[in-house]
C-alpha cells in the first residue's frame, strides 16, 4: 500500500502537468500559478494519504464482518450487543466525523489561498520593499496563516474527541451490555468471557474503522482539488486539427484577420506580411492588438475570420507542434530559471557546446559568459537576479536561437534597456535578420530604423508605414 500511495502521488503530479502543457493559453492565464503548486506540492501528497487511509478502512471494515461472524456463531445474544454498540459508536461519534470533513476542506482551501498569495507576494517583493509596503503584506500573510491555524485546530478537535470518547464510549457499553446478559438473559461467565473477547475485538475494530474513515475525510478534500485541476485541464485542451509538418521559406500572411476577447473585438481586419529574410517591426498605441497578433501567429489563439498563412498553408492545416519547433520567441518579461546558464539555454535539451558558444556570440553575452567563474554552469539566481536587464536580455535571445528557428519573435526586447545596449541589441537583430525572419514589437528608434518593414497597429487595424530606407 505504501509504494501505491506513492505511485499515486506521482500520477496525479504528472497528470498536472501533462496537462498544463496541452491545455488551452486562455485557461491557463486566469490561474494563479499558486493554485497549481499547492496541488504538485501539498495536495497530491495528502491525496496519497487519503488512498492509504481508504486501504485501512477497507481492511477494518473486512476484520469486523470475520469478527461479527464469529461472535454470531458463538452466541447470538453477544453479537447482537456488538452490533448495537459498533451503531451506536459510529451515530455518536458522527458529527464528529463531520466536523473532521469540514474542517479538511477548509484547510484545503485555505491553504491554496495562502500559498497563491505567498506566490505573488515573493513574485513582487521588490517593489513591496522598495515601497515600503512590507507590514501590510506581513499582515495579510498572518491573516492567511491565521486561516489555515483555524481548520487545522478544528481538525485536531474533531481527531483527539474522536479517539477520546471511542474509549469510553466503549467501555460504558462493553460494561452495561455484559451486566444486562448476565442478569436478565442468565449467560453463563464462561460463555461472556470468550464471547467478550470476540465482542471487544469487535469493537475495537470498529473503532479503527471509524478513525481511519476519519483521517480520510480529513485529506479526502486535496484528492478533490487535484482531481478537479486535472478535469478542469483535460476539458480545455488546445486543439490542433492540423497535420501538415510546418515549413517556413518564403512568407507569412495575414489576411483580414479578426479577433474578439469574450466578445470585445481587439483585431478588425489585419492584414499584414512578414517576409524570410527581413526584419518587421510593429509598433503602435499600447492595446492596439500586437500581443494578440503574435498570440495567433503561435497559435496560442483561435481567430475569428480570416486566414494566417504559412507559405501559402492556412495555419490550421498545420501541425502546431512542428510550426513552433520552426520559432524563437523573447517575451517581454524575460524570466529565468533559478538554475546554469547552460539549463536556461538549453531548456532540458541536450545541445553541445559549440551551439551553445555561437548563439551567445550571436546574441553578444560570449565573453560575459566567458568571464563568468562558472562560465556555462554559472547560476543566475531567481528569475536572472543575479544579471543586469541588458545580460538577461541577451541570454533571453540566446535562448531562442539555440534551436535554430526559422522565425524570431521578438516582445519589447529593447524596451526596458538604455539607448547603447538597446544599439547594441537592435544591431545584432538587424544582422540575424539576414538568415532568419524576425517579427518584434517595439517602440523604439533603434529598430524601427533598421526595419525592412513597419506596421502601426491600432484599433485593432494595421497600417503599414514607409521605413527609414524608404
């Protein structure tokens, strides 16, 4: 049972993230990343435990029938006392065990709301603490904390009253049941002292039952929480019709394009072009729709009307999966993992060294690298702390080259930078555009003066504008 529990805990933890990797982008944004830790971390584990507790019970409740059989055969009159006392035991103690279910409910959620919380707190501490809004935050934390302390007492409550009153319940009954046999039904001692083991055993095991069944409900909440997450997954999968292996070669069209957010129509007819070979530039209001152009090229969204082309082959025709192996992409927020620069480069691939020193030299950051005491194996800290904006920047694009795209996607890669690095970068974009297809979004100068193509995009409309070679 103890190797299954832990198989269990292994499935539910992979079924999550199995899942998380196929469902639909929309779902996955309007989860607090929180929710789904608590289930890896917290949840699949006492969902395991609730499978052990259930195996327990099932075993108690097997002893008790032998039990209650044996004693019918010794003597009808003793098994009928042991039944009345087990009912009696189990409709005593039920609100108990009510209460028990409660309560793990309660900290099931509390603790989710907590831990969400927790994330996005730890997520922000900077600016917390350069606003100095740490004692507020420290307070609804101990809030929080204070939550989860309140179901957890209820469940110690419900758990030590349970194991109390059982013994005593039990004795009072044992005690009574066997004076009332003695005197009113005239059983001989002999007879109450075998069958009196039989009917104690009886009762203890009912007792065990009752408390296993207890410990149950008390984790049997998490099992629910990761069960509902993986339903909740497995009914949004993002679908992918198409069958067709992507190529890219020659052009990518978009062709009277229209998008709606839940019916707030944010694309009204895109059309536009990006070339192999070129550097194409958006630029625009913020809200015009850019993001949402790059979310449906990827395919992360669905449009409405229109067509997205591929070398002339509707997007939907394509198998997702190969048309991304074919992108690079830098998002605006350049995030890190907490591990080597090798990790973050590679993403779990196993790709040589020589690829990893090339696409750091294309990117600019070799000889930081170089310099670095770890060199590849340097850790960059939480989120690339440890790196300057510029450094992640650079890493980022690395990132995306290590792979050898046919397309590079690039989100305000330059937007957060200082006018020479944001040179510096914009120089080496302008370069790689020769051997692939890059398509950013920026505002500023730096790129738009090296684009071979620009498009304002607002009001959800896309005007294509005269480059500086022009």
């Amino acid at each position: 049972v103890g190797f299954t529990s832990a198989e269990v805990a292994s499935d539910l933890r992979r079924d999550v993230v199995r899942n998380l990797m196929r469902v639909r982008w929309r779902y996955f944004i309007r989860q607090p990343s929180g929710r789904i830790t608590t289930v890896v971390s917290n949840d699949a584990t006492r969902a395991a435990e609730a499978y052990v507790l259930a195996a327990t019970f099932l075993a108690f409740a097997a002893q008790s029938v032998v039990f209650a059989i044996v004693a019918l055969v010794v003597s009808w009159k003793l098994a009928l006392v042991a039944f009345a006392m087990g009912l009696v035991m189990i409709v005593a103690m039920h609100s108990l065990v009510r209460l028990a279910k409660r309560s793990g409910f309660a900290q099931t959620r509390r603790t989710r709301d907590l831990l969400i919380f927790l994330s996005d707190t730890l997520s922000n501490l900077k600016l917390i603490r350069a606003m100095d809004r740490q004692a507020p935050f420290a307070a609804l934390l101990d809030k929080k904390i204070r939550a989860v302390r309140k179901a957890l007492r209820r469940q110690v409550i419900a758990r030590e009253a349970v194991a109390n009153l059982q013994d005593a319940v039990m004795a009072i009954f044992l005690g009574t049941g066997f004076y009332v046999l003695s005197t009113t039904f005239d059983v001989p001692l002999s007879e109450l002292l075998v069958s009196g083991v039989i009917v104690a055993r009886t009762v203890q095991t009912v007792a065990k039952l009752q408390k296993a069944y207890q410990k149950a409900l008390l984790v049997e909440s998490a099992f629910w929480s990761a069960r509902e997450l993986i339903d909740e997954t497995a009914a949004d999968f993002e679908p992918n019709p198409g069958t067709a292996p992507a190529t890219f070669e020659r052009l990518i069209s978009f062709r009277d394009v229209q998008f709606a957010h839940s019916e707030r129509p944010v694309l009204r007819g895109i059309d536009l072009d990006v070339k192999a070979h070129e550097l194409t530039v958006l630029t625009g209001p913020s809200g015009g729709g850019k993001t949402t152009i790059i979310d449906l090229l990827l395919g992360l969204h669905q449009s409405r009307t229109g067509d997205i082309l591929i070398d002339d082959r509707p997007l939907e025709d394509i198998d997702l999966n190969s048309w991304r192996r074919l992108v690079g992409y830098v998002p605006q927020d350049v995030v890190l993992l907490h591990d080597s620069i090798r990790e973050n480069l590679t993403l779990g691939d196993d790709i040589p060294d020589e690829r990893l020193w090339r696409v750091l030299a294309l990117s600019g950051v070799d000889e930081f690298v170089r310099s670095l005491p770890g060199g590849l194996e340097e850790i960059v800290g939480e989120r690339g702390g440890r790196l300057s904006g510029g450094q992640r920047q650079r890493l980022a694009l690395a990132r995306a080259l290590v792979h050898q795209p046919r397309l590079l996607i690039l989100d305000e890669v330059t937007s957060a930078l200082d006018p020479a690095t944001a040179i510096a970068i914009a120089g080496e974009i302008r370069r790689l555009s020769r051997d692939i297809a890059v398509l950013t979004i920026s505002h500023r100068h730096e790129l738009l003066d090296v684009a071979d193509r620009i498009y304002v995009v607002e009001d959800g409309k896309a005007q294509e504008k005269e480059t500086v070679s022009e």
